[in-house]
C-alpha cells in the first residue's frame, strides 16, 4: 500500500534516534476501506504496546497522508508469524522496565507550558523530581481528559532519569499494570511481578482510576505501595477522577492515594493555550502568528489535543500545498473542524452578545460614539467578530455602520494586546464567547 510507505517513512523517521522504529516496521498494512486503515500486528502484547505508545502519531500521520477522516485499527494478524527476534524489536516487560525505559521520552518539562491552571501541579511536579521520595509522597495528580497528566508524570520521569542517574524507574499505565499482573498470575509468576514493582526508586503510574472495579489489581497496587512507601521510594499517580470519585476501589487503597499531594491541572486559559500553541508550532517548524493562535484557542473547548490535533492539520495544509498560512486559510482549512460551515456565528449574533453584556444597545456598537463604555465594547465586538466568524476586516466594517477596514484591524490589535494584560477584559471576553456557545 503505497499511502502506508508514506505513513512508515515519517513514523520510522520521528523515531529514528530512538530504539523504537522496529515496532514501526513489524505493523503490516492489511486493508484500507471506508477511512479505515487495518494494520495486523503479530500478537497480544505488540498490539497492547503499540496502541498504547505509537497509535496516536501513526493516527496523526495517516491523516495527514491519506484523509483527516481517516482511522487507524490494529488487529492481530495470525497469517503470518512475524520473528520478533529477528526483527530487532527491543525487548519491554520486565527487561525494559528495568531500565527506566516505560517513558515516553517525548514528555519533558522543557516542552510543558506552565500558566494559571497548572502551575500548582508542575510545581509540585518539579518538587518531587528533584527530591524523589522525599517532598510528597504520593503525589496524586488529577485533571481533565487531554491537559496533560501523561505528559507532567513522564516529565517527572525523565527528569528524575536525567538528575538522579541509576534510579529504577517505572512508567507504566494501569491499564499494563493490570494486564501485567493478569499474565503474571496466569503464568504462575507473580514472584517475578513482585520483585520488578517492588524493587523501583520511582513508580509513575497512570490514570490510576481504571483500577476501579479490579480486585486483585488493586490489592496488588495496595501492597506495591505499601513496600515502597516504607522504603521512601517515590510513588505518582494520575487520575481523571479525585480518589474520592474513583468508584469501586477499596477504602485502604483510597486513602493511600489521598495520604500525600494531591495536585489539581485545571482547564487552561487562553494565554496558556495560546503560549501551548506556540510551543508546539515552533517545534513542528510552522509558522502561527497572534491572530491564528488565539483563533485556535478560542475555538477549543478544554482539550489540548484538540488544540494539537488542528495544528497537525494547519501545518499538513502549509506544507502539503506549500502555502503561508494566514488566519483565512486556517479558518478554512479548519471550519469543518471547528464548526459545521454553514454554522459559524454570525456578527450579529457577536454585537448582541457585546451589547447584553455591556448593558448598552447593538445601534451603540454600530455607530460613531467616542464615549469609552461604548468604544471599548464594540472593539471587543469587533475583535470577537473577527475571531469567530468568517467575515473579512472590510465585512466586519461594514457591519459595524460601515467603518473603514483599518479601524476594524486597529480595534482588533488593540483587544488582542489588551488581553493579554488586562484581566477584566479577558474575563469580559471569556464570559461573552462562552455565552456564544
Ligand atoms: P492527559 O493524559 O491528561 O489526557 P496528555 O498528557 O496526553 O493529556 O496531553 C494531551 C496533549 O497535550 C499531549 O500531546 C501533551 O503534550 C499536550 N499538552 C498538555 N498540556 C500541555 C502543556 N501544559 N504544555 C504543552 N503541551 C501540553
Ligand atoms: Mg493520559
């Protein structure tokens, strides 16, 4: 399949310079019908390992090469014995735990924005990687799908990996972590499983609330914690759930998790969000000025992915037809995306958005009045107009009792800056573009 060499070339080439490529190399392309691409893997744990490691950038890339409608499904595919041996493929469990090597190396501070919603938690993240085992122990760290919990805990990985050279770390999902211990048991070798999880320095385990509803796991995690807790070894969880909202878990095993930090990410604002996109944008070599990056910002809801997931497509768009964006062309690029075409808000749907909360009336926003209660709602107006609707300066001009298009860029500039600094403007702005829906 010729798309699928294409996919390969650029997956084999993001982890060149990492052990990981042979992975790449043993999914085998076994059909693509109706957006979907098949890929067969040669059993259970390459399957669990793969989607749990590599299926969202083989997921990116296929979307960028092939369709963005496109979804990537991976089966084990039994026609073909595949030698992993001989394929190279580096060996994980037990080995590789050992060698701190569960991180995804990726996930750094260095590349972790900090703002408002998550400076408590990175904080508290870089407290514990500098003194593992001896600042907060555990350390529960909890938020929202897509803010970035997997990042921060593998960015207290590698950073522990980094300053406190030799220590045993172990990065692993609950969801492994379970079916681990189910293979563990199956095979009558749970001494084995013992020994690996209650010999780390530092065990980061992730979305722990998926222990909710398994027993044994969870007695399991009790003792591992337990052991590792006496020995001083630090210990971080995850969670998209308090531990008190964990359902179906044992009180002991709660109340281990609340015994040490528990660290909240919040939602980001939109400097965070903005300041996000513009990291990402610069390591992916695209060029995002203000005006695409709070347009971006401002049509996420919460979810960081979302916010990546529509660069990966501004930036297949540049480099694919070769074209320099600008905030038209990410509009359209994105509008499937961000609202159905035929949806975007109109301007005036904006100006009585502005007037209600303004208490003043839309014939105000659209006519000559210097006085600043009417002059700074209707620069507002006119810089949501421009970032949530599809309308040119000159349309909105024209809509606003027919202004001049500079005014309209000035009065965007101008609110752009203001945010940035002005608290009750960009809580103005919030509040009105939420009420938008
Ligand atoms: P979660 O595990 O909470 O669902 P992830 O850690 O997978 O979320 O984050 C989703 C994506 O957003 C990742 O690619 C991550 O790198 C990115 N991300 C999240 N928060 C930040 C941040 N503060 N700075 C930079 N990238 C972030
Ligand atoms: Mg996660």
């Amino acid at each position: 399949m010729e798309a699928w060499e294409k996919i390969k070339k650029e997956l084999v080439n993001i982890y060149k310079d990492t052990n990981d490529d042979p992975w790449i190399t043993i999914l085998n392309p076994l059909s693509f019908k109706d957006n979907s691409l098949i890929l067969g893997v040669p059993d259970d744990f390459s399957l669990d390992w793969i989607k749990n490691h590599y299926h969202s950038d083989i997921l990116k890339f296929a979307r960028t090469v092939i369709n963005d409608n496109t979804s990537v499904e991976l089966v084990i595919d039994h026609r073909e014995e595949i030698d992993i041996e001989s394929k190279n493929i580096p060996k994980v469990g037990f080995t590789q735990l050992n060698n701190s090597k569960g991180l995804l190396k990726n996930y750094t501070f260095d590349n972790y924005v900090v703002g408002e919603s998550n400076k408590f938690a990175s904080a508290a993240a870089v407290a514990v990687s500098q003194n593992p085992g001896k600042s907060y122990n555990p350390l529960f760290i909890y938020g929202g799908v897509g803010l970035g919990k997997t990042h921060i805990i593998n960015a207290i990985g590698n950073l522990i990996d980094d300053e406190h050279k030799g220590l045993n770390i172990i990065y692993i999902t609950t969801e492994n972590f379970v079916n681990d211990l189910v293979n563990h048991l199956r095979d009558r070798k749970m001494d084995i499983f013992r020994e690996v999880y209650r010999n780390c320095d530092v065990l980061l385990i992730d979305d722990i609330q998926f222990i909710s509803n398994k027993e044994r796991s969870q007695e399991e995690m009790f003792h591992t914690f337990n052991t590792l807790y006496e020995e001083k070894k630090q210990i971080v969880f995850t969670s998209d759930k308090l531990p008190k909202e964990i359902s179906n878990i044992e009180e002991r095993l709660r109340s281990r998790f609340e015994m040490g930090l528990i660290a909240d990410i919040q939602v980001p604002d939109i400097e965070t969000k903005v300041a996000i996109i513009k990291k990402k944008a610069e390591s992916d070599h695209i060029e995002i000025d203000d005006e695409i990056a709070f347009f971006l910002a401002y049509n996420t809801q919460s979810n960081i992915r979302e916010l990546e997931g529509y660069l990966t497509r501004l930036s297949a768009y540049a480099i694919l037809t070769k074209t320099k964006l600008n905030i038209h062309i990410a509009k359209e690029v994105l509008s499937g995306l961000i609202r159905k075409k035929d949806k975007w808000l109109t301007i005036e749907d904006i100006q009585k958005a502005v007037a209600m909360h303004f208490k003043i009336k839309v014939s105000d926003l659209l006519s000559s009045k210097r006085m600043k209660f009417i002059s700074l709602p209707r620069q507002i107006a006119m810089f949501l107009s421009r970032t949530l609707t599809n309308a040119s300066y000159p349309e909105i001009g024209l809509q606003f009792g027919n202004k001049d298009h500079s005014t309209v860029i000035h009065s965007v500039n101008k609110i752009t800056e203001m945010i940035k600094d002005n608290q009750s403007i960009k809580d103005a702005v919030e509040k009105i573009k939420k009420g938008l829906g």
